[in-house]
C-alpha cells in the first residue's frame, strides 16, 4: 500500500509544481468507465506513451512506462524490476491504474527463482477525498504552497526530445539548500531528481494510440476494497500492495 501513497504524493507535488489556474465500481477485466468531462484535465495532451530510463539502486534495476489517455484523465503506470540478491532472483511487473475516481493496482507478474508467486489480488483505491484536497491546494492555497516550499523556475531542460519547464521546490524550511529538481512538459513530468535518485523520460509519444486494455483489469484477479485514509495512518505497515 506504501506504493499508492507515494504515488499519490507523487502526484500532489506535480499538481503544486504546475498548478496556474462519478466511476461505477469495476470489475475483473473493465476498471471504471470513462471519467466524464467534469473531471479535469491532467496534462497538455490528449493520450500518450512515456518510457523512462532503467534505474540500478543497490543491484535492482527497475523500468517504468506511463500510458495516458483522455488528457490524463485515464492512466496506467507499469513498473518492471529485475533483482537478484543473494541466490534469490526475481522478476515483478506491476501496473497502477487511475481512472476516474478510482486506483487499482496489481501485479501482473512475481516470478521468483523462476516460480511463479503472482498474486491474482487488486486493490481499489478511492481517490475522492485525496482528489478534493489536492484540487483545493492547486486552486486554493497553491500559490501560497509555492511560497512555502520556495518554488522556482530554473528556465528550460531538454528531455526525451522535447523541452520542459525545470523547476525546485524545497521540502525543508530551515534548509532550502537541499531542493527536489523536476521538469514538466506539458504539465506530464518528464524528470525528477532528490538527492542520487533521478527518474527521468527516455522516450515521449504524443498522441499516441493507447489499447484500451491499458487501463483494464485482466480478467482472473479479485478485487480488494483498501480505504486510503487507515493505511495513511499505519506508518509501521509494509507490504507489497
């Protein structure tokens, strides 16, 4: 579940850094329908495809893919990693998909010394409440956040082709020296940078065609309600959701 928060923050953190001015429940094989008009749009760009460099930390190496569609108002983010950690070797695909009000996330495959451990459990997400806080910081209060975490525009950076907006922000009042670097085109976050840890784009298809089954359960998986706010509150939790 720790996944889902950081992916929610994640996603508060593009909102503050870029910010200027109903879902039936799903079922294996079909996540929500469409997210209707009303809801708006994430990014600049109607539907696309974003593949990110591999990333090596401490011998685990990771790739990531974003497909989005309807202005972002539909995405799919897969994540691949490769380990093998004394004598143990795996390999996992998970795959996080927001979709109107909702997140279901999955694994897709858990290979490990070469058995397969591939849970056929999702987790649900409702995002509505997360959802109405970080409206309210972007159209609110963003401003101010901005002041707060002493935004600023480095100019321009030139990543996977295109050229983004590189801004900081600094999570530490008292030591706004250490600062989180990131580069946003079209308000789809093309880089990010704290400390080492650097995530960024290799490849950006604007407009692309993206299969429906991106954002689609595979039948077989049961879903699990999870309600957000009780795992926000269990720090010490670990898990693999």
């Amino acid at each position: 579940m720790n996944r889902t928060v950081g992916l929610l923050l994640l996603s508060a953190l593009v909102l503050v850094s870029g910010c200027s001015k109903k879902s039936d429940s799903p079922k294996p094989g079909i996540l929500t329908e469409s997210s209707s008009s009303s809801t708006p749009r994430r990014y600049d760009v109607q539907s696309g495809i974003v593949t990110y460099e591999p990333m090596v930390i401490m011998g685990i190496k990771s790739v990531s893919t974003l497909y989005f569609d309807d202005y972002g108002r539909r995405e799919a983010r897969e994540s691949v990693t490769d380990s093998n950690i004394m004598g143990m070797k795996s390999h996992e695909k998970k795959v996080d998909i927001t979709d109107g009000d909702y997140m279901i996330s999955y694994e897709a495959e858990k290979i490990v010394n070469g058995k397969d451990e591939t849970s056929k459990v999702a987790t649900k997400t409702d995002l509505r409440k997360f959802k109405e806080m970080a409206m309210k910081m972007g159209a609110e209060i963003g401003e101010q956040m901005k002041k707060d975490l002493d935004y600023r525009e480095e100019g321009t950076e030139v990543v996977a082709g295109v050229t983004g907006t590189k801004y900081s922000i600094s999570l530490n009042k008292e030591k706004k020296e250490q600062r989180v670097y990131g580069v946003l085109y079209k308000k789809i976050s093309l880089k990010s940078q704290m400390g080492g840890i650097i995530i960024k784009a290799a490849k950006i298809e604007e407009n692309a065609s993206v299969p429906a089954a991106k954002f689609e359960v595979p039948a077989g998986y049961t879903i699990k309600e999870v309600n957000l706010e009780k795992e926000m509150a269990l720090p010490g939790k670990r898990g693999n959701e």
